[in-house]
C-alpha cells in the first residue's frame, strides 16, 4: 500500500495556522538561503493528500505550488470547484484515508505527501503514516488550529533527526513505531 509522510510547520505552541486559517506568522519568517529540506522531501513523493481547508487556503496563494498531483479529500467538493488551469493536477476524492491509499497504490503511488491539521490526523488514527517531519517556527502564537487532535490510543514515535537553523527553526523527524515493534 502507498505509505504517508507527513513534513509541516508549526508554531513554537503546536498551532498550524491561526484560527481564521490564516498563515501570515508563518509567511514573515526570514529564512532566506536555509535548506530546510522541503525539494528533497517533494521529490521522495509521488503526489499530495490535503483537505478541502487546505486546498482552499493554497488556491488564495498567488501562485499553485505544487509540481505534482493533488488529490483533495473532501465529501463537500466536486470537479467543478477545480479551477480550469488545475483540472490535469488536482483530484476530489469522498475516500476514506484506507480506501484513498489503497486507491492510490493500484496507479502506482508509493508514497503520499499527507497536509493539513485534519487529515494528517486522520492518517495518523488510521496508521496510514510511516514518518513525520515537523518543524518548529520560533513564535508563539496563542490559539490556532492544532496540529493534533484526540487520539484513541497513543502513538509511539522513534527520533530519526533533528536539526537547527540560524533563523531558530528547528526541523525533527520522527519515524511512526508500528504496534508491538521495539524501539531501535
């Protein structure tokens, strides 16, 4: 099956965007000339799983940042909310995350940029991620949308790396410990 990996930032206090959606604490960091391995990592994956808010808040960017395909989850959407320009990249899927990878799988996807607060946790509950980037953005921004949310049980974590920057991000990644597996 297509596996998930997860590469986001959040603030210092664990929120992905302001409770509005909005990201303009993340879009003032000065981080010019740092390789925080972000072309790496999108040239490890095959194409991205985001949510509707997601795809929502990156259609407001001034331009579409992705050079690969883009499939939307959503149970609200359909192909008409597509813009034209972007009808041969993005996909709305009403999957659930199994049925999505499994689907996914069967075009030859081996692995899936998983984005958004949401649907990362709902791959997470699913068991669908295999690592997970997480880069911390030296603010603090009080309330927000969270990154995770409830869990029905917990999930181990086993550090692979961590790095720092002279702008004060700080980028871990963690590898998912699957049930019953040791640490190494």
């Amino acid at each position: 099956m297509t596996t998930g990996h997860v590469f986001i930032a959040v603030s210092l206090d664990g929120f992905i965007a302001r409770a509005d959606g909005g990201l303009d604490w993340l879009m003032k960091q000065q981080t010019a000339g740092e390789d925080h391995g972000y072309d790496n990592f999108m040239a490890s994956v095959d194409g991205l799983i985001m949510g509707r808010g997601s795809f929502e808040k990156v259609l407001s960017f001034d331009d579409w940042p992705y050079h690969k395909p883009v499939v939307v989850m959503s149970r609200t959407l359909n192909d008409a909310d597509i813009p034209g320009q972007l009808r041969d990249q993005v996909q709305i899927s009403d999957l659930g995350p199994v049925e999505l990878m499994r689907e996914l799988a069967d075009r030859g996807w081996a692995r899936a940029y998983i984005d958004g607060g949401k649907v990362i946790q709902s791959f997470l509950r699913a068991g669908l991620v295999s690592d997970v980037t997480l880069t911390h953005i030296p603010i603090l921004i009080g309330t927000g949308l969270p990154l995770f949310g409830g869990l029905d049980r917990d999930i181990d974590l086993d550090h692979l790396e961590t790095r720092s920057f002279p702008s004060g991000l700080v980028s871990s990644t963690y590898r998912i410990r699957r049930t019953g597996e040791r640490t190494t």
